[in-house]
C-alpha cells in the first residue's frame, strides 16, 4: 500500500501570501487581455466593425439633372426690367446654426430638386425692334442716349430727351417704349420725396409761420393732396413753420384719345403716364374738344340722378354708379362750351374700362379717379378729349 508524503497545513501567513500571488496573476491576465483586444479592434477596416452597409450622399440625388422639356412651356419672366442674365445659381448647404447662435426661431425650407440653369434672354426694357422699326434714325439714337443718362443717375436730363423724343416721327411700338421709360422715372423724380438738381418741374419750399398746405398748393397749381402724398404727410395740420417740403410746378393736364381708351397725364407739357378709360355710347358719345376741370366741380361720392330713369342714387348705395371721385369738366372752346353734365369718375363696373358703355362720361378704375383726383387742379387743368 502506497504511503502518502506528509504535507503539513500552511501557516496563515503561507496562505495570505498564496491569496495574493493568485490576485496578481488574475490583474495580469485581464490586462494582457485588453491589451490584445484592443489592438485587434483598431486593426480592423471601417466597413467591419458594423454589419450594416452606408449608403454614400451622392447616391440619395439622381444622378441625372433633370432636363426641361417641351411639355413645360416657356419660363416666363414677369419683370424684364429686371431679368438677370446670370444663370440660376445651385443650392449651397445651410450650415446648422449651434443652439447658443439662435436669436429667432429658424424656419426650415425645404430643399428643392437640382436643376441645370435655364438662361433667357434679358429684355432690359420694352424697346421696338429696331429691324422693322420706322421710327426716324434721329428718334432711335436719342431714345438710345436717354437710356444712357438714365443709367448714369441723370433722371432730369434722361426725362428731357425721352420728352422731346415724343414729338418725332416714331413708331407705335417705340412710342409705347418712350412712354413706358417716362413713366418709370415719374416714380423717381415726381412721385417722391426727392427733389433733383436742375429740375424745373419741382422744388423745394420752407413752410412759413402762418402758412397752410391747401394755400401752398394752390400757389403751385395742385392739390394739396398730391403734396400730402409725395411729402408723407399724414394730415395737413401737422405741417410745420421751418419745415422743407418738395413742391411740384404745376398745372398736370389730360389728353384722351377715344380711338384707344386711353387717357395720357401730363405735368405742364412733360408726360407721365397712360390710364385706360370708358367712353360714351354710340347714342351718348363723349363729345371732343377742350375742356378744362370746372372749379369746384371735384367731389367725393355726390348724389347724382339718372336723367334716363330718374332715379336718384346717394353714396351708400350698393349700385351706386359713379365709383369712388368725380372731377366735373366745362368747356373752353366752341364746340364743347355749350355741352355741360360731363365728368371723369370711377365706376362700380370695371369691366366697362375700356367699352363704350357711359352716358357720355370718362370713366376710370376706381384707383386710378383717386389718383387723377389728387393730380388735376380745379379751374385750371386742361382735359383734351380727341378722335
């Protein structure tokens, strides 16, 4: 029979040391561990580490642009005035603002398809092709030169030239274009605050202690309105002694033309802009001739009665005729003297702008008798109605 060897018990200090011998092999074994494991981790490829594929930004966009097609119809532009001829630049990534940078919330706009630029043509104004154009060569190169004063900032001088332009021999179609130009400087030197070097048609005023804005505009031939209006003037009373205002050298005249409807403003001799209008009826025909606007024959919405009917309709009436102004008119020569009831008004239809419709009256959209309202002084504008 075998004999074991004798092993005496280990003293307690014998087995603490053991303990502790065993905990240090453990600590080394888990470190060498992690040592191993992360170096296996940063060695191993990107598209690895996760099972899922990525899909590449470029792919989430077509690949193709797409390209415009028959079906869509001409790009038209609204305002070739102001067509650009850069093309259409592409979408540039918005940058998201960090939440510290946030002063108002931020609306998201949605991002709209890729598309290639499609370039127009640039039209920089309504001008005539100058190919079948009949206007006189002199006429041309005038237009041509007012344009170029126009773009050097000098308006009165572009003004002047465009003006005298009118009285050439000119085509319908650059006539239409002159008128057009002269119209859109009106917006710069007549209808604002601005008063331009040189020009002969406005100014500038001191207001005066006693001074009142109807008396300031009657010494300029114009309604007090009209200076209201370009001076920002709320209420007349608010006028001030010492104060600069812009006053216009009047008086605006008319000329209406029956053969097109049309009504052409004027201030003294320079033209500002067309109005479209009504006319009589072949039974009731707006008589021609001159005429000029009778004094205190301007109102707001008066009682009138039908002398067809008899009826007689008052402001609050919802088939009240006479829309929103009526500027009486008298006559100044032989043939219009004897006429009288005649008048330039709004109306209640619009459709009839344009028609032979009226009882012999010019009517206007109800918009544009507020303007030529505020415009024609009484007992001094003149209106010429011709053929």
């Amino acid at each position: 029979m075998a004999t074991r060897k004798y092993k005496p018990y280990p003293t307690r200090k014998q087995q603490k040391s053991r303990r502790m011998r065993n905990v240090g092999l453990l600590l080394i074994g888990l470190i060498v561990a992690i040592v191993i494991f992360n170096r296996t981790y940063k060695n191993t490829p990107v598209e690895e580490q996760a099972n899922e594929s990525t899909v590449p930004y470029s792919d989430v966009l077509s690949s193709e642009v797409s390209e415009p097609t028959a079906d869509s119809g001409p790009v038209t532009i609204l305002n070739p005035a102001v067509a650009s001829a850069e093309p259409t630049p592409k979408p540039q990534p918005v940058p998201t603002p960090q939440p510290e940078a946030i002063s108002e919330p931020v609306e998201e706009v949605p991002v709209a398809p890729v598309l290639k630029p499609v370039v127009q043509p640039v039209v920089a104004e309504p001008l005539a092709d100058t190919q079948n154009d009949k206007s006189s060569p002199h006429a041309k190169a005038s237009v041509e030169e007012a344009l170029k004063l126009r773009d050097a900032g000098k308006i009165i001088e572009a003004r002047e030239l465009l003006n005298d332009t009118l009285n050439e021999k000119l085509s319908l179609n650059l006539r239409s274009a002159v008128k057009f130009q002269m119209t859109k400087l009106a917006e710069q030197w007549l209808f604002s605050a601005k008063v331009f070097g040189g020009d002969k048609l406005t100014g500038s005023y001191q207001v005066q202690q006693g001074d009142h804005l109807e008396r300031i505009a009657k010494k300029y031939k114009v309604p007090y309105e009209i200076l209201m209006q370009i001076n920002g003037i709320d209420r007349p009373e608010l006028l001030r002694a010492g104060q600069h205002i812009k006053v216009i050298q009047g008086p605006f005249n008319v000329v209406i033309y029956k053969s097109n409807f049309t009504m052409d403003l004027y201030l003294q001799n320079k033209y500002i802009k067309t109005y479209r209008v009504g006319l009589g009826k072949v039974e009731y025909e707006t008589p021609s001739g001159r005429w000029q606007i009778e004094s205190g024959g301007k109102l707001i919405k008066p009682t009138w009665t039908d002398k067809d009917t008899g009826k007689t309709y008052v402001a609050s009436d919802p088939d009240y005729p006479l829309g929103s102004r009526w500027i009486a008119i008298e006559g100044i020569d032989d043939a219009t003297r004897p006429r009288t009831g005649f008048a330039i008004h709004g109306t209640k239809d619009p459709d009839s702008i344009g028609t032979r419709s009226s009882r012999g009256c010019i009517r206007l959209f109800n918009r544009d008798a507020v303007e030529v309202y505020n415009l024609l002084y009484g007992g001094i504008s003149e209106v010429q109605i011709k053929d």
